[in-house]
C-alpha cells in the first residue's frame, strides 16, 4: 500500500517490527538496545516479529536508517507480515513520511508508542487531558502524513472556506483550537493541584516517590503504608500521583506520594503535560529515589530520573536513593547490585516483595526528616486545650510531666521546625501562662514569641 492508512491508529494487538539506530559509542550490547522497547512493545499489546538494528554516527536526515537498511527493512516487513514498524528513534515528519513511502508499512517512532500506552492507562480525567493534550502536540506537524488521503475541498458560498482552503488547514486549526481548551482546563487543575498541595504540605510532613518505570515503587508504597495500590509487572502501570498515610515507627506519620514513572526520552510534549500530577514531588520534604537494582541499565536509569527531574524544576538537593528489587537482584546477576552499593554508598537496599530492608529505610528516612525536626517542651496549663489539642495533632509527643498540684503540665515532643516557628509565633496558642522551650542540643532554636518568650530549656 503506498498511501497506509492511520486514521484512528491504535497499536494494540498488531504485529510489528522493532527498529533502532544507535550511535557506535552506545555502551550497551548490541543484543539489548532493543530490551526496553520491547517492553514498551508488550506494555502497549504488541506483538514482535521481527528486529532490525544500525549503527551510524548520526541518524540519516532523510530516512533515519541507511538507505541499504530500508531496503533490508522493506523485505522483513515484507515476509513477516507486520501490520507497523515502531522505531526506538524520535522521527521528524520528513522522516516518518519518508520511511512509510519507501516501506509502504505504517511507521510508529518512540514517542507516539508511548504516547499509544498512556492513552490506554489514563483513568482519571486529568491524565486523560493531560494524554490527549501532549497527543495533539506531537501530531499537529504531523497532519500532511497522517491524513494524505484527504482531497483539498474547493471554496464556495456559504461554505465557510476560502477559495481552494485544504481539508489539512481546517484540521489544523481545530486541533490548535482544542489544544487551546486543554491547556486552559489543565491550567485550572493545576491551580486547583497547587492549593491541595499547599495545605497538604502546610499540614503534614510529605514524601515523594520517583524513579524509572517499572522500579517497583507501587510495590514499595504498598509494602510501607499498606495501601491497595494498583500493582503490574508492566511499564506505565499507572499514571497519576496516588498519596497515602505512612506511619514510621517511632517518628511520625508522614505523607507518601507515590508519581508516574519515567523513561529515556520521554517525550517532551509529555513531560509538559504531567507538570502538575508531580507537583507533590516538588514540594516534598524528602524525595525517594527507587531504582531496579536488578537491571544492567540501572546507572542508566538515574540519570534519565535525574534529567526528567531537573526538565519539570524538581530539587534533587534532598534525595535518598533506594535500590529495590534486591532479591531479584542477587537471583539474577549480584555484581549489578554491588556496583550501585559501591557507587552509591548513602543508598538503601530494599526488597519490596520479600519485606527486607523495609526497617533500614524507614530509620533512614526518619533520620533525613529529623534534620527538620526541634525537641521541644512545651509548659501550660490544663485548660489550655487548644495549645494541648494543637501539640497531640502535631507533634509527636514523647510524654507529659505534671506539677504535684496538677495545674501545669509540660509536654515533651518533637516538632517540625515549620509547626515550632508557627507554635512560637502564636499569642492565641501560646497565652502568657504558656511557654515553649527548646531541649538544649536542639538542631535550631526558635524565634522568640511577643506574647510567651521562647527560653532554653533549664
């Protein structure tokens, strides 16, 4: 066919061939530069029947493969019978087009099987937006080859065209018209997204949750909150940021976020587009970086987390580093997982499914968060039951000393420095007969309260 036809175009359950051209310094095998794409083939229900790989120092302008290489691609398509051929390549428009003509096969580069595969996870309404905003983004320079089909339409009275207007104009201009209306609706969640995310952070201690697709991090905040997350051994199992109560034994419970995975070469569009579902990563206390330990890429891995990150203005200053999947790790090949210890001396090592290192990482995140913690002692009387209310909802209360006649209390506990600075500032919770004192050693002293000064304990 030399015109194949796209329209509506969804890759589930076709054949296809994999195509990939890699730079001669890749440091991966030749045998597995196609490894991740093939997940990404049977993530989206593909099903491969062919693979084709190039070396070349740069992708050709025209076809992206060689011209030898399009023919030896022409005749495998050819005799495997492949509905589409999906490149691991970010193709051009002149490229797409041009490799579609020559192999009269449908051509799927990297971004829009990806694109394909959100599609088909988003549940909620905002990643759906979220999809089919970055969708229109990548096909709006792609019109003239995905419909070539259509005939240019003439202009007439009353028909709302001008004179000899194509069908391909009119197109455009609903799709920027559309694009328009998504950006503004995703604007607004946003707005909405930043507030919730205020008051979130405003209230509680929050943790976020990153790290490449399929690293285990649903399995991970399953295993520490307990939560019935959607858990699937696939990439891009789920989309949209899930948040969960996280009780660390003998520290506090936090919030635990768990976001969208990434991958190499997320498509810019998309990245955009999820701006705001990783707003709870941006205004986390503490970020969790989860790694596959048992993965041969995995250095590779987190550094595409760590360039993602820094595309959407995510801080990485304040990051712990959790090698997941141990078990799998040792089972398969353990110079992988010795490497990322020796490399990364800071990090923890966890196995989600089998429950180890779960108590490791809890103590190491409640060392990091202690950082931004004060031991304070607060004196008061009994009636003063917003101050005491204020203290059990806030504070992680370590025990209550009574005068012998039973009208002081003072309350030991440990506090954010956030809630302390605001606990000192506040003459209705802090009255004249209430003080606030630091237990000496403290990681930082508070400002002093107009109404009730702050003294050093003792």
């Amino acid at each position: 066919m030399s015109d194949p036809k796209r329209d509506n175009l969804r890759v589930r359950a076709r054949k296809a061939v994999l195509v990939g051209v890699y730079d001669p310094d890749d440091a991966r095998p030749v045998d597995r530069r196609l490894d991740e794409l093939k997940g990404l083939a049977k993530t989206a229900g593909v099903k491969v029947v062919g693979e084709l790989t190039q070396s070349r120092p740069n992708p050709h302008p025209g076809l992206c493969l060689g011209t030898g290489k399009v023919q030896e691609l022409t005749t495998l398509a050819k005799s495997t019978g492949c509905d589409l051929i999906v490149f691991d390549n970010n193709l051009s428009p002149a490229q797409g087009r041009n490799l579609e003509k020559e192999t009269e096969s449908i051509i799927v580069d990297r971004s829009e099987l990806i694109l394909d595969i959100f599609a088909g996870t988003a549940r909620t309404h905002e990643a759906k937006l979220q999809v089919e905003l970055a969708q229109l983004l990548y096909f709006k320079p792609r019109l003239k080859r995905l419909w070539t089909h259509l005939e240019r339409i003439e202009g007439g009275i009353g028909s709302g065209r001008g004179p000899g207007e194509k069908q391909l104009e009119t197109d455009r201009r609903l799709v920027e018209k559309r694009i328009a209306e998504l950006k503004k609706k995703l604007t607004e969640i946003e707005g909405r997204r930043e507030r919730e995310a205020d008051r979130r952070t405003e209230l509680q201690t929050t943790v976020g949750m990153v790290g490449y697709t399929n690293a285990g991090k649903s399995t991970l905040t399953r295993a520490l909150t307990g939560a019935d997350v959607y858990v699937a051994d696939k990439l891009f199992a789920t989309l949209d940021t899930r948040t969960r109560r996280w009780t660390i034994p003998d520290f506090d419970t936090v919030l635990l976020s768990d976001t969208v995975g990434f991958v190499r070469d997320l498509p810019h569009h998309l990245v955009a587009s999820f701006r705001s579902t990783l707003e709870e990563a941006r205004r986390a206390d503490l970020l969790l970086h989860v790694v596959d330990s048992s993965d041969a890429e995995a250095e590779q891995h987190i550094e595409t987390v760590y360039e993602v990150l820094e595309e959407i203005g995510v801080p990485t200053d304040n990051m712990l580093l959790v090698l997941n999947k141990a078990d799998a790790a040792r089972a398969n090949d353990r110079s992988i997982l010795d490497g990322l210890v020796h490399d990364h001396p800071e990090a923890v090592v966890v196995s989600a499914t089998e429950g180890e290192g779960l108590a490791d990482l809890e103590e190491a995140v409640a060392r990091r968060l202690a950082g931004g913690y004060v031991e304070a002692a607060v004196d008061t009387t009994p009636a003063n039951g917003r101050l005491l209310s204020f203290l059990q909802e806030h504070a992680d209360v370590h025990g209550e000393d009574w005068a012998e006649a039973g009208d002081r209390v003072t309350v030991r506990c440990r506090l954010s420095r956030r809630w302390a600075d605001k606990l000192a500032h506040d003459a209705d919770l802090l009255s004249g007969t209430s003080v606030l004192r630091l237990v000496p050693g403290g990681p930082e002293r508070v400002e002093e309260n107009a109404a009730a000064p702050l003294a050093a304990a003792g």
